[in-house]
C-alpha cells in the first residue's frame, strides 16, 4: 500500500499547487522566483518610477551592462554593484528627474481588423505579417501563476501551428517558402514568405489552416510533441542558466513591468512548469487555440514587388479571402505517427578504437578502425550543449565543372527539406521533435562534411542522424519542386549581372553565383550524384566534438556509429582547380535597367599573403578601419596563400566618382600615414576582450581545432602576444603590401540614364 499512498499524496500536493498557482497573487515569494540570480533588486521610488536592478557578473570574458529605460521603469543589467547604483544613483539623479510612472493597464485594443498593403521595389520575395492581438491582463486581475499557464499554452499552441505550417509548405505547389509563428504576450503574430506574384494565394491557405483549426482543434499527438519539445527547451535553458546575456535579462524585466510576465530563474520556472503540465489538456489547448485566432482583431500587412501587369491587391481582396476559408469545406486534421524507429542499433556492426593519445588544446583523438579521426574536447562553459564537425578534403575542388552550380546552388537549399533514409522532412521532424539536435550537409570549394548542434542528452540521436545522413540519404525528386520555386524567387529584381561570371570568365562555372543560368544548370540527378560520391563514405574523415561531452561516456557510441561507417580506401585530397583572380587593375562601369536610383561600387584588391595568425589579425584590424565602406575580407591557404579584401557600397550615381575615389584615398592614406594611435588602440582592446570571451565558447574552440587538426596551424596560443606587438607601423607596412601587388577589380554598376 505504501507506493499507492505516495502517488496519491503527490496527486495531492500537485493538485494543491495547481490550485495555488491560478488563484494566488504571486507564482511565489519574490526572493524564490529569484534564487538562482546573484543580486537582484526591485523598487519604487517615491515618484513612481520602478527600477530593476540585477548583478550578472560573467564568469568569463567581458562584463558590459545593459540599460533600458522605457516610460515609468529603468531596467540596468550587467556589472554593477546593486546597492550601490540604488544608494548612489538611482535614488539621487532619478528623482531629480522627477519622472513619473504610469499604471500599468492593458494595452486596449481597437478591435478590428486592418490590411496595409505596401509596394516594395526591392522585394524578392512576398512577405505577409498575420497578427491576432491579445489583450495583455494586469496583475489586479489575474495572479502571476494564472497568467503563467495561459502564457504556456499559448507557446505550446503557437508550436503546433509552426508543426502544421511546416508541414503544408512542403507540398507540392503551395507557393509558401516559410511560416513561422511568435507569441509574445500580447500578439499571436505569423511571417509568411511566398513566391513573388503569388502571395494571395500564400495568404489563402494559410487561413484554410487557421479555420482548420478553430474548428476542429489539434490532436493528442500534436499536443504531446508540443510538451515534449517546450520540456527539453526548459531543460536545456537550466543546464545553460549561468550563460544567460544581459540583453535577455532586461528582456525579461520589461516583460514583467509592461505585461506581468513572471521573471523567473530557468531551474525554477522549469519546476513551475512540470507543475503544470499533467493538467494540460487537449480540450484545454484547442480552446485558447480557437480564442487565438480572433477574426475581429486581426492585423496583415502585405508587402510585395509590383510588376508589369500584375496589379497589387487590394483592401477587398483579403476581405473576400477571410471570407472563402471561413466558408470552405474541410477535414479535421490527422495523422498517423510513425512507429518505425528512426535506426536499428543493433543491426549496426561498430569498430572499435585502435589508438588513442592526447592532443592538442586540452583533448582527446581517438583513431577508428575504419580509419576516420575522433577529436573530443570536454569542456565546461556550457552543459548541456556540444557542437560537432566531421570533415574530409576535397569539396568541390574534385568534381567537375558542369557538377559545380547543382552542387553548390542545389545542395545546400535541398538539404533543408530533404529527410534521411525512408523518412521525409515532415516525419523526421516529428520523430526528433522532443529533441535539441540539428544536422546539416556543408559543402565549400576544398572540403565537405557535416556540422551538428545538440544537447549532451541527444547525443545518440545526433550520430543515429550522422550515420544515416551517409549510409542511407535521402533522394526524392518531388521534394526538390519547392526548392526550385524558391531559388528562382531569390533572385534580385534589380541583378542582371553575374558579379563571378564577370571576374572569373572561363571558370565562372566552378565560381557560380545565384543567377537565371545557374539555377538552370541544376539538375536533380547530379545533385544525387555527387552527393553520393563526396559523402557516403568516411575515408579521410575527422569528426571534431566540443561541448560537455564526456570520452568515457559517448565511446561505445562513437565506435557504434561512427566506427561502423563504409571506407573504400582511399584517401581524400583537394586539388587546384587554377581557378585565380585576375591580375592587375581592371575597371568595368555597367548600366542597369533595375529602377534603382542608387549606384553600387565594388572594390576587390586580391593577391599573395601568407594565411598566418599575425595577418588575420592585421586584417581583422583593416576591417574595423575600414568599417564605413562595409568591408569583407578573406586569408587562405587553399590552393596558395592568397588574400582578398572587398569593399562593396551604395551612393548617388552623380557622386560614384568621389565615393570611388575616397575608398581608395583611404587604403592608400592607411599604407602612408596609418591610422590613429587611440583608434588602433581601441580596435586592439576590443579585440582582446571579445577573444576572451570567445574562449569560453564551443563555437570558438570548434574553430580552433578545426584549423589545427585540418590544416596544422594554431590561431590560439600566441593570439595575446601577436596582437600587442602591432602597431602603427605594422598597420602601413600591412596596408602597403596590399596595394603593392597592384591587382585590383574594381566594378561599378549605375542605372541606366537612357531609361525613363
């Protein structure tokens, strides 16, 4: 008897805290909510002006501080010392102001429905803002607790709803490129990106699915992925509390004061949360569903590129759609999960690890039997998270040109819609819903491989995905439809001009930029193709994991998934395509016929620089120098040693000459004079500061490893050193170089004066 009375004493307590969660004022004591925070203060003054203010000292890199001030409240986050700013600053220099906070009331609403609708030149696509308000409620009205549950199922509605967009916008002939809904207190408000020219249509099916909906709800199964989903985002925020930034901290603090929003520490709102959950039901969620998405409240905004003979809506035209999707006949929404498991461990044979010793940075390489590279390294500054890698040489360098536009054009957009083995996009989605994990193909001009992100706890799923991504992938023409539509759509009205196809000339093809031609150069079947001869075969292969990974832990995973992994023997290698910029000073003046009033000049200087630590760092300087032409800049040692540097910016056609000219006087001046002593300084201490707060990141130290495992070189070591031993001189004898080599494209493109 003693296991049912303890489930029914906590049946009890969970009642009783459910019951004081909706009606009490207060989700709890303030100092509770807030126990995990350092130091956090909260008042009045006798003006009534609120302030928070709360200490969040970093525990690595550099301590900055935000500052909001919005009518009646002043939000101050970062380094400070909290008595001190409420002693010293707040009490004495805001009553001065003698400012005065207003109540806080809710935010009325007009309650009805408005359409702008907007002509934007520039647009590539059709973009659609769907807005249902909300009415904030005051705490005089509803306690923190009540105010709390109704905000998460709204959260977990509006994820149910991005579940079923995704799912429509991956059919075959609906126009929709994404649909992604955001709740934020006072707004259910969903972006919709469509095909140009077809955003009504967009727009239509959308509200065929808000009317779906509200008539018939969602399904237990949906509703579960939701709780699944929102449990492991709750349980990845604990894990990563320590690292939350400043700018979320006010976030929250705004929230509170503008709309009642409970501030709460991620381990403690998670307690909340599970409080909840059980009582949350499907009846219960269609119903806020349904109170969602209020017809008489609801804001579109519609902007889209007017073209020659097609007219823009009108206010009548979205009236007469509300009104079709509320008259259509429709079926409730099903569906029937998939019970197959996404893979069958014990029908994978693994290796084993045959050597391992001690690397570089801090980490741990293990060598497989099948050959492929483990580098692992555990670190602390975020639990819960691990980024991977896993690279071979090669890339495009290998394939031949006619393969290179469906490679580097189609690939990559593909990949986001594609499944793995016999599931769709659709189903793997809702298989991996309750987890933190993405995979992606990457493919560039020397290497290819994959990059992942998860959390510690999906580890597996993450190699399970890994393993199928190579072994069985994915390949179904009509999937591919979609991603067509959307390359075509992608194009700029106002690009007539292929940039690369200009500077590159005979290998323009192993260069492809987006363009009418390029896109027609992808072909479905060279895409499978190459994707099957690059990446189903680990030969060469090295996986870099950084993150709170522990070796002991994952290995029998690693030799399972990755160990088992198909080689051929071979060893993978990049080639020299002898695909160069063109030497010397070339300048080339275009005329558009885009209606665009402004002139665009580009800057390319290019030439030979060893890709050394000290001349990343040099070049990172020059960037920031450079800041007002909007620079770019990239160092390789792939085929050579070889720089560029471009400077790419907008202005008046009358005035192209002397923007030209000033964004060349300015390297020049840089290479004689160099620039200012403080500037440089400046730049200097702003770059030590983001690097130390850098390495205490698994982005940062994935980076490192990557470099030095790929190609053998240290960016991290001697980066302190290297930057305070530059200096002025360093500057001009950097910039002189550039200039030196004399190989310099420049292109300016101007409107057409001929065009009316």
């Amino acid at each position: 008897m003693r296991p049912l009375f303890k489930r029914f004493m906590l049946a009890t307590l969970s009642v009783f805290m459910m019951v004081t969660f909706l009606f009490g004022q207060h989700i709890a004591p303030p100092d509770e909510t807030l126990k995990n925070d350092t130091m956090v203060r909260v008042g009045r003054l006798e003006n009534g002006l609120t302030y928070y203010l709360r200490e969040n000292r970093r525990l690595f890199g550099r301590a900055d501080t935000v500052t909001i001030s919005i009518p009646g409240a002043l939000i101050v986050v970062g380094d400070i010392d909290v008595d001190r700013m409420e002693d010293e600053m707040i009490i004495r220099l805001l009553e001065s102001a003698q400012l005065v906070a207003p109540s806080m009331q809710s935010v009325p609403s007009d309650r009805e429905q408005k359409i702008d609708i907007t002509f934007d030149p520039h647009a590539q696509h059709t973009f659609l803002s769907v807005g249902y308000h909300q009415s904030p409620v005051s705490s005089e009205k509803m306690a923190l607790g009540k105010t709390f549950l109704k905000n998460m199922i709204r959260q977990m509605v509006a994820d149910m709803f991005n579940e079923r967009l995704e799912e429509v916008a991956q059919k075959p002939g609906v126009p929709i490129f994404s649909a992604v809904g955001v709740y934020n207190s006072d707004m259910f408000d969903v972006d919709i990106t469509s095909k140009d020219g077809l955003g009504m249509i967009a727009l239509e099916v959308f509200l065929v699915e808000v009317e779906r909906v509200k008539r018939f709800g969602f399904v237990e199964t949906e509703l579960t992925r939701a709780k699944e989903r929102l449990k492991r985002q709750m349980e990845y925020m604990v894990a990563a509390q320590a690292y939350r930034d400043n700018s979320f901290l006010a976030s929250q603090y705004v929230a509170h004061f503008l709309r009642n929003q409970p501030y709460l520490a991620p381990e403690y709102e998670w307690q909340v949360a599970k409080g909840y959950m059980p009582f949350v039901g499907l009846a219960q969620a269609n119903e806020v569903a349904r109170a969602l998405f209020g017809d008489d409240d609801l804001k579109i905004a519609f902007r889209a590129s007017q073209k020659a003979g097609v007219a823009l809506p009108e206010e009548r035209d979205f009236l007469m759609a509300i009104a079709s999707s509320q008259r259509s006949v429709l079926e409730p929404y099903s569906e029937k999960p998939s019970s197959v498991p996404l893979i069958d461990p014990s029908k994978i044979v693994g290796g084993k690890v045959i050597r391992e010793e001690k690397g570089r940075f801090d980490t741990k390489v293990w060598v497989l039997s099948n050959g492929v590279r483990v580098v692992i390294k555990n670190t602390p500054y975020r639990r819960g998270e691990f980024v991977v890698r896993a690279y071979k040489q090669g890339g495009t360098s290998i394939i031949n040109s006619g393969e290179v536009p469906s490679t580097l054009i189609g690939l990559p957009p593909f990949f986001s819609v594609s499944g793995v083995s016999a599931f769709s996009a659709t189903v793997l989605n809702k298989k991996i819903a309750s987890k933190i994990v993405s995979l992606t193909p990457t493919i560039s001009l020397y290497e290819h491989g994959f990059d992942g992100f998860a959390s510690s706890n999906d580890f597996e799923t993450m190699l399970q995905l890994l393993h199928l991504r190579m072994v069985s992938p994915r390949f179904v023409e009509t999937e591919f439809a979609q991603v067509l539509a959307k390359l075509h759509s992608q194009l700029s009205h106002s690009s007539e001009f292929d940039i690369n196809k200009l500077i590159y000339g005979d290998q323009y093809l192993r260069r492809p930029s987006l363009s009418q031609e390029m896109i027609g150069r992808v072909d479905f079947a060279t895409m499978e193709r190459v994707y099957r001869t690059l990446f189903t075969t680990a030969d060469g292969m090295t996986v870099v994991m950084v993150g709170d990974v522990d070796p002991n832990t994952v290995q029998p995973l690693v030799e399972k998934y990755i160990g088992s992994l198909p080689v051929l023997g071979v060893t993978p290698a990049w080639r020299d395509e002898g695909v160069y910029l063109p030497r010397g000073e070339i300048d080339t003046l275009l005329s558009s016929s885009a209606k665009d009033p402004h002139s665009t000049i580009i800057h390319l200087y290019h030439g030979e620089m060893r890709n050394s630590l000290r001349n990343r760092v040099m070049m990172s300087i020059l960037l920031e120098l450079l800041q007002t032409f909007n620079p770019l800049a990239t160092l390789e040692s792939k085929p050579a040693h070889l720089f560029t540097l471009m400077v790419k910016f907008d202005c008046d056609p009358q005035q192209v000459s002397e923007f030209s000219e000033l964004a060349m006087a300015l390297l020049r001046n840089l290479s004689i004079q160099g620039p200012d002593v403080e500037r440089l300084q400046e730049i200097k201490n702003q770059m030590m500061a983001q690097r130390a707060e850098d390495r205490w990141t698994n982005d940062y130290w994935q980076s490192i490893l990557l470099h030095y495992f790929c190609d053998g070189v240290d960016y991290d070591t001697y980066f302190e050193e290297t930057i305070k031993g530059i200096n002025v001189d360093a500057i001009k004898d950097f910039v002189t170089l550039i200039l030196s080599q004399n190989n310099r494209i420049t292109i300016i493109l101007k409107p057409n004066e001929n065009e009316e």
